[in-house]
C-alpha cells in the first residue's frame, strides 16, 4: 500500500512539472487552472510513460530524455485543446 502511494505521489509531481513546462512552452495564454494543468501533465505522464515503454525506450540509464520529450508533448497536446488554444482564430 505505501509503494502504490508513493508511486502516486510521484506521478502527482511528475504531473506538476510536465504540465507546467507544456505550459511554458505553448505560445500565448492558456486560461486553465492549476488542478486543469496537474491533471493533464499526470494523464500526459502516464501515457506517455506507457509509449516510452512500447518503444523500448521507457528505461535507460540516466535521464530518461526520450520519455521526458514524449510526455511534456502529450501534455502540450492536451494543454492546447483544454484551454482552447488550438481552435483559437485570428481576427
């Protein structure tokens, strides 16, 4: 029980910090709160977590820069549709 919280607690922060970086690196304003962008950069972190692992990249030694690179894009993706930056129209 204490490894599947501490596990969870660490994709909490993982969440935290793929969020917010997805946040830095989109262009313009996004109008989300900070649990919208935790949620996503968590969901974002699992799945792309997942997709490193199909592509046999999930562990390696060191930084895992490959996995951290799918994430923080998967969170960029999720961000720009949540806050509505994609559909955004130029006037």
């Amino acid at each position: 029980m204490v490894a599947f919280m501490v596990t969870v607690a660490g994709a909490v922060v993982a969440g935290l910090i793929v969020g917010a970086i997805a946040r830095l690196l989109l262009p313009g304003r996004q109008n989300i709160s900070l649990g919208a962008t935790v949620l996503i950069g968590f969901l974002a972190a699992l799945v792309g977590g997942l997709i490193a692992q199909f592509l046999g990249v999930g562990d390696t030694d060191g930084i895992d820069w490959i996995k951290l690179f799918i994430q923080i894009g998967l969170a960029m993706i999720g961000i720009g549709f949540w806050s509505g930056t994609f559909f955004r129209t130029q006037d």
